[in-house]
C-alpha cells in the first residue's frame, strides 16, 4: 500500500477536514547503475573533499549558499526550517478563483488528496461545491520542509492537489521572437486556414490517455529482457512494504452549515488545531531523538570498521 507523504487538514474558512497526501503519479523510468567493465561490480558514488579527495562522512556535511564565486553562507538545519510555514500539516485554501483562468504552464506536479477517516462529509462538502462553481482552491502547502504553491481541484470523485510553479519560475514569452500579429500579416490566406480546420476537424477524437504508452520505454525493455534470456541471468524479487495510513478520530458529527455561516461572517480561516500540533510535534521529536541514537550508533560502528581496516592495510604494507 502506498505511503502518505503526510496527514493533515484541508482547511478552507472555518472548515477542516482531515486528510492525507498521496503522490499522484508513479516513477516507470528504467533505471541503470554505472559497473565498473573489468570486474563487472558496481561504482559507488562518493562523497569526497574537493581539496583533499578524503571521503567526508554525513555528520560532517552541511548546506550552504554560494553567494559569490568561492564564498559561501552555511545554513543551520533550523534555518531553513524556520523560513517554512507554521502549517506543515496543513493545506491552507486562501482564494477560489475560475479554473479555466489557471494556465497549463503553471501546473507542475499532481498529488491525491484521501480523506481520513469519517471525514467524508467535509471531504465531499468540498467536492461537490468546487465542481458546482466551477472553482479551484489555491492554497499554500508544506511538503517536507519547502513551501509550495498548489490548487486544489475536484477530479471524478477525488480532490486533487497540483502543485502550481510560482510567475518567478516562468519565462516570459516576449523573452523569444513569437510571430505576431493577424494571420494575413504573414501572408496566411482564409483558404488555407479552412483547409487546417478541416484537417483537425477529420483528425479529432475523444482524449483516452491509456491509448498511450511510452514506446521508448516499452522497446527498450524488450531489449533488457533479450539481454537477459541471452547471459541466463535471474531478476531477483524485492518484497513491497505495506504502511500503515495514520487513522484521524473525527466523524462526521459538525454542524457544517454553523461553519459555513461562520466562515462567511469572518472571512477567516482556520489554523489547525494546537493539541493536535503538539501531538504531532511530540511524536516528531520523539521519532528525531530515536533515528539519531540509531544513527549516531551505526556511524560509530562504521568509524571503528573502517579504522580497523586501515590498520591491518598498514601492518600488510609493512
């Protein structure tokens, strides 16, 4: 079963709605690792000094800015933390806003919105109302420590959200040389654009994505499987690891319409709950302090493995 990224709420006015967020989409790439030709083994990748070439251990890593050439800034793991938003949990809906006024340049990337559960009365109050106005929510969303711009839509019986590129990360089309202009500037006669309407009109067919496959991909896996049948070697199988979906104890018991009316009056919106966050913040602290025992361990293990080594390289040297 697939892992949530995250649960939360999606808040809109004084509405929440507890919810979980699923990727909306499956890696299908085929994936190559670089052997070393001679001995048929693996190359691993690195992490070396620059100067020196001495591999550098995780704990020894940091981030930073490089603000001129040569000249960096070191960031804090709390750095970038505290530039993120208080609702990590959260999708905060700020605006509807018509969705056919939302280009297709600014969609990036889609993901699933699952209710928790007996929460499907919020989950389809939203649903239904966004599909009758024909509006989609923008919301700002924390997805594990950046902040993203996002829309959430209704799509069949789901809500998805997409994430939205910011205006910043476009470029402007009046950036290239774009013809301009009526068509007959650019001597396009009103005989040939009935004859291309009339192509298109002959060409054109209901949208069935699953007519289409990629056919790089599939060709390509014919070739690997050739490969294989050719050389006699085995694929071994990988167990898939079921997660367990956090389960949300809220019913359907809400006087939506009270909320509604609220939320009309204010204009304001909800913050998510503060027991709540606290609850989530404790078991992330509780969760932070577990993984860095286990980790300090192994990397001490690790040191002392590696320090071994080094030793009996130098006694068989000698």
């Amino acid at each position: 079963m697939a892992r949530p990224i995250w649960s939360g709420t999606l808040s809109f006015g004084l509405l929440n709605v507890p919810v979980s967020l699923m990727s909306g989409e499956r890696s299908v790439d085929l994936h190559f690792r670089m052997l070393d030709s001679r001995s048929n083994t693996p190359v691993r990748y690195e992490r070396v000094n620059a100067e020196t070439g001495e591999e550098v251990p995780w704990k020894e890593i940091v981030k930073a800015f490089e603000y001129e050439k040569g000249s960096y800034v070191v960031l804090e793991p709390d750095d970038i933390k505290s530039a993120a938003s208080e609702g990590r949990e959260a999708v905060e809906v700020q605006a509807f806003v018509d969705a056919d006024s939302i280009g297709p340049e600014y969609y990036e990337k889609p993901y699933i919105l699952v209710p928790g559960k007996k929460a499907e009365k919020g989950y389809v109050l939203f649903r239904e109302t966004l599909k009758r106005t024909g509006k989609v929510g923008i919301a700002r969303v924390v997805i594990r420590t950046r902040e993203y711009l996002s829309a959430v839509m209704p799509r069949g019986d789901a809500l998805m959200l997409m994430l939205l590129r910011y205006p910043q990360e476009l470029i402007d089309v009046e950036d290239f040389k774009i013809p301009q202009g009526a068509a007959s500037k650019y001597r396009v006669s009103p005989k040939e654009i009935q004859m291309a309407e009339q192509l298109i009109d002959s060409m054109s067919d209901e949208w069935k994505p699953a007519g289409y496959r990629d056919e790089f991909r599939d060709r390509l896996r014919k070739v690997i499987e050739k490969r294989l049948k050719s050389k006699g070697v085995v694929t071994p199988t990988t167990e898939d690891e079921e997660a367990e979906t956090p389960e949300n104890a809220t019913t359907n018991v809400v006087d939506f319409m009270a909320l509604l009316q609220k939320s009309l009056a204010s204009k304001k919106r909800t913050p998510a709950k503060k027991a709540a966050t606290k609850s989530v913040a404790r078991k992330a602290a509780t969760k932070k302090e577990s993984t860095g025992k286990t980790s300090v361990g192994a990397k001490k293990k690790s040191t002392t493995k590696k320090a071994a080594k080094r030793a009996s390289t130098k006694r068989k040297a000698g």
